[in-house]
C-alpha cells in the first residue's frame, strides 16, 4: 500500500493507533484496484484474460501453451505477483472458469452449480426469490426467453409485493421450468468471427429475446441467448413494432459480433420484410429501421414456436 494511504486504513486498538501495511479484504476500492493492477499486467497478452486471481490462458497447440505460460509467469513475476502451484492447472482441454466449463469451442454451466440450482429450495420471502433470482440470472445466457420464463418470479421483488410471498401454480411452473433448462445440459458454442451469423428474435406481450446463433457441421448452434420483460408502455405496442423492438435489442446486445460484417435476421413475423426497404409510414418503426442502417444484414421469414 502507497504510504501517503496507510493513514486512511488506521485504526484503535489497546495497543496503540495502527493502520495496513497492505491492501485488507474488504476495503471499497480493494476490487477495483486488484483488478486494474491485473489489466495493467497482464492486458496486453492476447491470449490471457483475467478476473482478478483467476487467470486463464489459451492456446491453439502444446509449443505455443508453454510459450504463452511462460511469457504470462514472466509478467507476473515483474509485477511482483507470485503463483500458488497447487491452484495451477496446465494443458487441458476443458477448464472451469468462473463457474462455466470452457473448452474445445464450447461454453456449458459448471456442474456443480447446476446441482445447486437443482437442490434448490422454494423461496418464502421476497429476499430469498431475489438472491435466487441472483444465481439463476447469472446463467441466463444459457436460457431461451429466460425473461419471459422468470418473470412469474420477478413480480415477487416488486416493492407492492409483500415480504412473504405469495406462491402460484405459475410460480411453481416458472421454478420448475428454470430449474429443467439449467439443468438439463445446456451448451453453447463459443462465437467464430471467421464464420457467418444468424440472430432469430420474438416477442410476445411479456417479453422480447434474441439469439445468436452460428453453423457447425451443417446445424445451427446457439452461441447466446437474450432476452428480457417489456416495460409497462412497450405492452402496448402492435404486434409488428413488438417483433422490431426484438430485432433492436438483438442487434444492440450482439452489436460486437455483427458490426462490419453481414449476416441474418430470421424473424416468425413476415410484414418485417419491409426493415431493409423503410417503406413504413410508422414514425416509431421507421425510427427504428433507420438505427439498423449500420448494420448489413437480410432478413428471413420463418416459423418459430413461442415458448412464452
């Protein structure tokens, strides 16, 4: 710890007045400094990200693994940083990170979470459905329509909602629907920029959701999933400007992978033909059809089962 900090960290004790040598756990801007530090170090290897003490490395072959771990344990150890290795893992395939298995160009909840979730209890009061909602949205990228799904449970949080809930058929529908697809092996597949995309959308009078999607081996693949509510004024809006507000917040969730490069929107609503001709007298979709205008894309109608 810098010494002109030391002072702020002082406190009393029958021993006298003392304050930190180093940076305690529990400090507000410990975190943050931990991880600038982490960035500052490690942030320009290409092949290494970094979430504070968790640090992975990736490789396309075992000549170039060795190289990248030795040139990450050389900035480690310049920075002063030193690593424990009974917490090292070298040369795998598959790896769990940050709760997620990660490995061969595919991305699936870490097992041992999902046995959690599968042993979770049913919430009584509004401040257990919040911290299981904490766990469960946590994975909600492995989640079709999560937002639609959850949202029996998300009205159980609302300040007009008492502290012992109230539990509904549709609650105990949306516990058990949750529960299924997370635990039922759900993966992805991690998103090639080399490859082309595919983003499907719907909407209902609950909630809007996206996926991006990509080929492998002649099937498409999810390689994410978006979704969330409507807002109390969104839920009155036509069906059509319900099926675009979807096609906006795909393209604004997945803009990373689709900027500068074409690819497809496959929508289940067909009069959405007209997004890349702006022939609408709608000022709302119009509006909208102007801000996919950086995008190069085409659209596609197809048939698609709303799941809520």
């Amino acid at each position: 710890m810098h010494e002109d900090s030391k002072a702020y960290t002082a406190f009393q004790t029958t021993q006298g007045l003392m304050e930190f040598n180093y940076t305690p756990l529990g400090l507000s801007t410990a975190a943050c400094t931990f991880q600038r530090a982490m960035l500052d170090t490690l942030g320009k290897l290409p092949f290494v990200v970094s979430y504070f003490d968790d640090v992975l490395m990736f490789s396309k072959s075992w000549e170039e693994h060795l190289e990248h771990i030795e040139k990450t344990l050389s900035a480690l150890r310049e920075a002063g940083f030193t690593v424990k290795p009974s917490k090292t893992i070298v040369g795998c395939e598959h790896i769990n990170f940050l709760g997620h298995i990660v490995g061969k160009g595919q991305l699936e909840p870490d097992e041992n979470k999902t046995e959690k979730i599968r042993n979770l209890r049913v919430p009584t009061t509004k401040k257990e459905v919040r911290s299981v909602l904490g766990l469960l949205n946590y994975y909600r990228r492995f989640v079709h329509n999560f937002s639609a799904i959850a949202q029996p449970l998300t009205e159980l949080t609302k300040k007009s909602s008492p502290n012992k809930i109230v539990w509904t058929p549709e609650c105990q529908e949306s516990w058990d629907a949750i529960k299924k697809c997370l635990t039922s092996e759900p993966i992805l597949k991690v998103a090639d920029l080399s490859k082309p995309f595919v983003v499907q959308t719907d909407a209902s009078n609950k909630a809007i959701a996206g996926t991006l999607l990509q080929q492998h081996e002649g099937t498409l693949h999810p390689c994410f999933y978006a979704s969330r509510t409507l807002k109390d004024r969104e839920r009155n809006y036509a069906i059509i400007e319900l099926e675009m507000l979807a096609i906006i917040f795909a393209l604004d969730k997945f803009s990373k992978y689709l900027l500068m490069k074409p690819f497809l929107i496959q929508t289940d609503h067909a009069p959405l033909s007209f997004l890349k001709e702006n022939k609408s007298k709608n000022a709302r979709l119009t509006r909208w059809a102007l801000a996919t205008q950086q995008y190069s894309f085409s659209v596609q109608h197809i048939r698609v089962q709303t799941t809520f």
